[in-house]
C-alpha cells in the first residue's frame, strides 16, 4: 500500500485553508485516530477522516449490520446485512481512501481493551452513542493524554464535544457521574437520519482542526442541533474547581439543601406543600406548547446564560426539560452561577406524565 502523499492533487482544496498547508496535510496523514462505533455517527465521521487523508483510522465495534440501521448508517449496504460492521467500514473507507491504514476491531471498546487500543493513538472519536462507553473512553484518553472528541445524535437532535484532561478538561466536568438510565435510543425513540450526518460531520471537523492545529476545537463547550428548527446552540462548562461560586443565602432551616436531583413523586409532593421550589423548564417553546408542568417558568436552554438574572440564585428552582438531559446542562449551569439549591427533575417531564399526572401529553 502507498503511503499518503500530503502534497497530492486530492488534498488541493483544503491544503489552501488558512493555516492549513502541506504542515497541516502532514499531520494528519502521521495520525493514527480511533473511533468506536461504526454506526451512525460513524458512517459519517470515519469517511470524512479517510477522504481528509488521515493516515491510519482504527474503527471499534462489535456489532453485525442489520437493515434498520440502512437508513442512516451508509456506511454499510443491504449486500453487509449480517456482516460485522467494521468489516464493511474497513471496505467502505479503503474504497475511498486506498492510502489509509484501516484497523478493524471486531470487540467492545471497554476497561479491559482501552488502554491498548489506545497506545499509540494521537486522537479518539466517540461515535457508539452509548454513554457508559463514553465514559470508558474518557478515563482512557486522559491516561494516554489525547483528545476525545464525542457525539450522541437521537431523534431530532445532537449534540458534539471535546475532552482533553491534558488541556483541563474532561467529559467528567460536564457530568462527573454516569445517569441512572441509559437515555434515548433510536430503536425505541427513533432518528432521522440526517441528524447522524450533521452530528457526525461535526465531529469529523472536531478532530480534523484538533490534529491540524487549525481553528477552536469544542473545548469546554458543547453544541447542540435540533434538527426540527435547524438551529444549534452552545453550552459552555468548565472544571469545578476553576469556578469562583458567588456568595449565596442560606437556606431557611426547615428547608433541606439541595442533593442535585428530584423524582417526579417526590417533586409533586414538594409542589403541594407550602414552599414549593420554582420550577424551570429548559425545553423549547414547541414542546412546552404539548405539554408542560403547571406553574413552570420557560427559558430555553440555549437562553439560559443569558437570562439568568430573571431567577433569584437564593431560590429552590427544580429543572426539567423532556427526559432529563438538557435539564442536568441548565442546572450545573445554575449551581456555577450561585444558585445554591438547584435540582434536576429525573426523567424529565416524561416521568412526571408517567407517575404523576397521566393528562400531560407525552411526546
């Protein structure tokens, strides 16, 4: 096999890039990349990587191709149905890039693999959608000291970051802890499509500017598509300890402080007592126009930073958003802003239409 040549005719349009040029082309054909998951995300990160002319691009995942993963995951094809996915990703990604070192790693990225497929990498890229991985992956690529650039794309929306413990920040400044539930999935929540090609484009450029040097990579930050308004917004976080916590009033001392989350029984109780919390819905106007828990306050996430000032930080405020997610964003977001007694509804309004109140519309 050719070695890539970085001053080929196929890099030109991107070799003229500001900041770019042969030294950038370089670097990524001397870089070694991992992703894991060859799925959705995966079908559009690990063609972008190969055609950018990465040099060696291993691809980990242990599952076979069916056909309802067709619609979105193109790098496969109703001939792979059956096959193991990094099979007919290697195909896919050497068709298109015959210069590229394609890896195939039939097994789960976990504790007992990660740091061996991780040795000699420059850079991973968490495509499987599956948290708990990520936070394997995370642990990970902190001892071996690379960046980890993550995504998670299901229903109509997704979301794209960048983990670096050696420049002070991990996924687990954004959520030290793993969550109770597994989240959505596209099986039973469903995708469109093109949710997986925008979320894993973008993460496809992460890693591109990260191994070139070139432009900002998502550090620190988050972002967020929501593919039925075609909008994206950024979330912002940082290392715990780097936050200066602004003075804040003392609970009254029959009021407990906040431990971080609230159940949906629990919060109906609380709403029915003589003190209820402030309640915070994060969500976007469309859904809290289907639904909504009566009493709530409606700022959007993506609003959220700049209209802090309308909440009082002395206040018991509940978040919640559909099912939990955004909701955890808006509220490390409050606890970083002063806001010593702010908690997120498990579950979201979804687990408040399932125990507490069966006539708010579930969606």
């Amino acid at each position: 096999m050719d070695a890539i040549q970085p001053d080929s005719p196929r890099y030109a349009r991107q070799r003229v890039l500001p900041g770019w040029g042969v030294g950038g082309q370089q670097r990524l054909a001397d870089a070694h990349v991992v992703v894991l998951g060859a799925g959705g995300l995966g079908s559009a990160v690990v063609p972008a990587l190969v055609a950018a002319g990465v040099g060696r691009v291993t691809v980990v995942d242990d599952d076979r191709v069916e056909a309802t993963n067709l619609h979105r995951q193109t790098l496969h094809s109703q001939a792979d149905v059956g096959r193991r996915k990094v099979d007919s990703a290697a195909d896919a990604a050497t068709a298109l890039s015959p210069e590229t070192t394609v890896v195939a790693v039939p097994h789960r990225f976990d504790e007992g693999n990660a740091d061996e497929l991780l040795a000699d990498a420059d850079l991973v890229v968490d495509g499987t959608d599956d948290v708990l991985t990520r936070y394997v992956a995370d642990d990970a690529a902190a001892r071996a000291g690379v960046p980890l650039v993550w995504g998670s794309a299901a229903k109509f929306s997704g979301q794209v970051g960048v983990s670096w413990e050696a420049r002070g920040v991990s996924y687990r400044d954004l959520f030290p802890e793993p969550p109770a539930d597994a989240g959505l999935s596209c099986e039973v929540d469903g995708i469109l499509p093109t949710v997986c090609t925008v979320t894993g484009g973008m993460m496809a450029g992460e890693a591109l500017k990260v191994l070139t040097g070139v432009g900002e990579p998502l550090l620190g930050r988050v972002v967020v598509y929501d593919a039925l308004s075609g909008r994206t917004r950024e979330i912002a976080y940082r290392r715990a300890a780097d936050v200066a916590p602004r003075p804040a009033a003392a609970p009254p001392a029959s009021e407990p402080a906040a431990t971080g989350t609230v159940d949906a029984a629990t919060l109906s109780d609380e709403l029915g007592s003589g003190s209820p919390p402030v309640l915070l819905d994060v969500r976007e106007p469309w859904e809290a126009a289907i639904a909504a828990i009566a009493g709530s306050t409606l700022i959007p996430l993506g609003e959220l930073g700049d209209r802090v000032g309308e909440l009082d930080p002395a206040a018991s405020v509940v978040v919640y958003c559909h099912l939990g997610v955004r909701s955890e964003y808006a509220a490390r977001l409050l606890s970083g802003e002063g806001f010593a007694r702010v908690r997120n509804l498990t579950g979201g309004i979804d687990a408040w239409s399932r125990i507490v109140d069966a006539t708010v519309v579930r969606y």
